[in-house]
C-alpha cells in the first residue's frame, strides 16, 4: 500500500484536507482548479455547486459519447474521484 499525503485545497472558498497517494495529487489539484473554474462562471451561487456538477457531467458524457473507448476508464477515474470527494465532505 502506497503512502498518504496530505493535500490542502479551496474549493467554492471552502478549505479541505485530504489524504491521497502521491501519484494522484497532481490529479486533485487540477480537478479542484476545474471545478473552481467551472464555479466561477455561474452566477447563482445558491445553487453553484449542483449546477456546476451537472455542467461538468453533461461535458463529460458530450466527450465520453464520442469517444466510447475511453469512456469506460474516463467513468472509473471520474467515480474515484467523486469517491473521494464524497469521502471528504
């Protein structure tokens, strides 16, 4: 089993902590600066955070219909992640 490292991010102006493998840090760090970016740019803040998932899951599935050969390992990655923000929060 590899090794913990911890990672600070802002999201949304929320800070988090979380542990993750060192080889998936660079991963979470651009994640949470996509998602940052894609918060930014609605103007309901009420509701940013589920409108921003779904703008975000619309993309993806737009990308992944194209391209059904990755779409089985673009899923597994994005279902990781969702984990492991799930897990956070």
């Amino acid at each position: 089993m590899s090794e913990m490292e911890t990672l600070s991010l802002r999201i949304f102006g929320r800070d988090l902590t979380l542990a993750c493998p060192p080889e998936e840090k660079d991963q979470l760090i651009n994640a949470a600066k996509l998602l940052n970016d894609e918060l930014d740019s609605i103007n309901d803040k009420n509701n940013a955070l589920v409108i921003a998932g779904l703008s975000m899951a619309s993309k993806l599935l737009n990308k992944t219909s194209s391209n059904d050969n990755q779409s089985s390992a673009n899923n597994q990655d994005i279902e990781k992640l969702i984990e492991k923000i799930e897990s956070v929060l």
